[in-house]
C-alpha cells in the first residue's frame, strides 16, 4: 500500500470514530443566566449524598454566549 492510501484509510477511520463519539446534545431546561438563552448539559457528576436521591450536579453551557455554569439537578425539584 502506497503512503497516500494508507493516510486517507486512516483519515476514514477516524472520521468514523469521531461520528460515533459525537454524543447527543442534551438540552437542559435552565437558561443562561446572563442572556437567558438555553442551556446544553455538557456534563454530569453525581453528588455523594444519601439524603438526596438521584441529585446530580450538571454542568450547563449557554448555546448563545458559551458561558459554563454548574447546577445541582434534582429529579423532583429541577434545578436548585
Ligand atoms: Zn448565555
């Protein structure tokens, strides 16, 4: 195999890894507290805390401006 075959078999390669990487945004319901447009979660980390069940904190970037926040997320209460 030729040098310029085996680059673009790589390049292939990794374009198919990067499109099974690219994980669905999810949009959160919190709006960004500076422009107030919505919010994607970009991360989650769970909380150790037994009191409250299934409490996460999300990590929230605006769609608009970019800016990153972090929101304890509770399934009951939405964001605290
Ligand atoms: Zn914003």
């Amino acid at each position: 195999m030729t040098l310029p075959q085996r680059v673009s078999e790589l390049e292939s390669r990794l374009a198919e890894i990067e499109g099974k990487h690219s994980a669905p945004v999810r949009r959160s319901n919190y709006n960004c507290d500076s422009c107030f447009a919505p919010m994607n979660i970009v991360g989650e980390e769970k909380l150790d805390r037994m009191d409250v069940l299934g409490q996460v904190v999300h990590k929230l970037q605006c769609v608009e401006c970019g800016r990153v926040t972090r929101k304890i997320f509770t399934p009951d209460d939405d964001y605290i």
